[in-house]
C-alpha cells in the first residue's frame, strides 16, 4: 500500500515498538506493504491503532520517534468497530493513507496476509540487536509469523483470569485442574434458588474473539477433538448471542414491510402487508384489522418467551451478576 515503510530503519522502527512492548501478545503493531519510492520529510507516516493504554504509550513516544527518524508522525486512535469499518473500507479500496497499523494477531493477521495487506518485517526484528526479538515470549512470537514471514510485533497480551474461593472448593478435591472438573464443581455449587452460581463470566458483546482462542485452545489441550471443543465450549459460550441475535432478525423479518411490500406478489405476501387487504375504497374493516393485528403479535410474544433467558444473557453480557 504506501511507501513509508522503506524509511524505517531498524533501530527506530524497533524502539518504536520496544517502548510499547511491555508484555507482549495478541495486540499487534504492522506495517503496510510498500508501493515503490520514498516519502519526503514532509509526508506523515500514518498510524491506525485501537485507542488503548499501549496505544496511547506509543502515541506519548512519537516526539522522540519524529526527531530520530525526522518525518512527522500523524496517529489516529479508534474504537474497536470503527478501527475495522476502517479497515474494511481503506484496504479493500487499495486506499494508500495507511502506513502502520494496529491488528489482532489472531483475528485479523490471516486475512490482511491472505490479500497481502502487510509488509515482512523478518530482517528488520531478527538483525536488531536493540529490539531483542527473542525476549519475547515464544507464543506471542508465533501468532505474528504467517507463512514463515514476521508481519507484525507484539504489543498487548489480555489473557482469561479464573479467581476462586478456597472455602468452596476445599469440600470438592481442590482447585479444578481441567475443564470438565471446573464444570461439574461449578454446576454442583449452582443454587439459582438462592441466587448463588459456581461460575461467573464476564464479557463484553463479541467476547468470543478473546475468549475462543485461549479457552477452546485449553480444551484442546484437555483432550477435547475439535468438534468437542465446538459442541461443549464454543457453541454454549455463544447460544445467548446467537439467541439473541436469531430473535431480533425473526422480529425484523416477521414485521417486514417495505421490501414485501415491493418485491413480493399475491403469492408470497408478508403477513404485515396482508393487514392491507381489510383498507379498501369502500371503508377500513377495523375489526378484522385489529383481530388480524392481534394474532400476527402471538408468535413474535411466544418466541420472546420461550427464549427470554438467552436473550436477557446476551443483552446483559458486560455485566457482572453475584
């Protein structure tokens, strides 16, 4: 995509990425493939991240990286949706106002390499002394090579913490070593009568992107086939999401109007625009109309009830409940 990665030496591209690099992980720092030719001093080099603290610390550091390298540096921090409707739209148009850029390691990286979004950095953090590359841990390190090329440097790890009350699990052999032990003593500690559960998650909306990876990877470790892991870890982590959004997508489906309304013929009406059929030139039937109004609610309540739990669960995913 753009030229400025060419300008980067390694000693200032690696400083650059050591001042931010505290822990190392899934957060990643990359820069765009290269178009050809060299930038001029005046041209900015052009940083997309996620507005977070470590974003923030390499936003606190570009003083230092403009006078070592003597070209300005313009950063942009966006929230997490907005960095990939970003993305999506800049990429996928061959846009060139996009020099480094913030990605998740193991969401994004094999997308952006596959549509060959990201330049090789394997000489630039392997023959700097000063960036150390090695002193990174060894897992963080894989999630950045794809294809045998390193396409991006750890910035931020965020792993999954389990905390536990030594009252409790004292009476049942322990702290649970494997999933399966941590679901049974969960699920014999659970009184929903009293209020009381053996386990509490906490997410935010799609928290299966940091969840999945580590939690289903310790599944697999466990002994769980790929499927396993699917059918006992994946999929109840996200039936109140799917839930939630199965039943929103059946009230927009079921209510539909405009579209039915227009692409449909006597054939294959919706039911909202059959209500049409009681408003004539002789006079509205408000009977039959609100009867009709009525009864096209019934299926739309039953389906609200019969899934409430899930969808209360996926609405309220951020919270904390104990």
């Amino acid at each position: 995509m753009s030229t400025s990665s060419q300008l980067l030496s390694r000693r200032s591209f690696g400083r650059l990425a050591a001042g931010v690099a505290g822990a190392a992980g899934t957060g990643a720092l990359s820069a765009c493939t290269t178009g050809g030719g060299r930038p001029s001093a005046d041209t900015p080099l052009r940083i997309m991240a996620i507005n977070h603290v470590w974003s923030q610390a390499v936003r606190r550091r570009t003083k230092e990286f403009e006078e070592r390298m003597g070209r300005r540096v313009s950063m942009t921090l966006l929230t997490a949706d907005q960095l990939a409707s970003s993305y999506n739209v800049k990429l996928n148009a061959s846009g060139t106002d996009v020099d480094v850029m913030m990605v998740r390691a193991l969401q994004e990286q094999l997308l952006f390499t596959h549509n060959g979004w990201l330049t090789d950095l394997s000489d630039r953090v392997a023959q700097d002394e000063d960036f150390a590359w090695p002193d990174f841990q060894k897992a963080p390190r894989d999630a950045s090579v794809s294809g045998g090329k390193v396409l991006s440097v750890p910035v931020v790890t965020e792993r999954p913490a389990l905390y536990y009350r030594k009252d409790l699990v004292e009476d049942h052999g322990g702290p649970p070593p494997t999933l399966e032990q941590l679901m049974a003593t969960a699920q014999e500690l659970t009184d929903k009568r009293k209020g009381f559960y053996g386990f509490v998650g906490r997410g935010q909306r799609s928290g299966a992107v940091s969840q999945w990876s580590s939690v289903e990877e310790a599944a697999r470790t466990d002994g769980l086939s790929a499927f396993g892991a699917f059918r006992r870890i994946a999929l109840p982590l996200a039936a109140p999401g799917t839930a939630t959004a199965s039943l929103v997508a059946f009230v927009f489906s079921w209510n539909n109007f405009m579209f039915a309304l227009i692409f449909a013929d006597d054939r294959t009406q919706t039911v909202p625009v059959t209500l049409f059929n009681f408003i004539s030139y002789a006079g509205t039937d408000w009977g039959g109309l609100m009867a009709a109004a009525t009864l096209i609610t019934v299926p739309v309540v039953l389906a609200a009830v019969l899934g409430q739990k899930y969808l209360v669960a996926g609405l309220t995913s951020g919270a904390t409940k104990g």
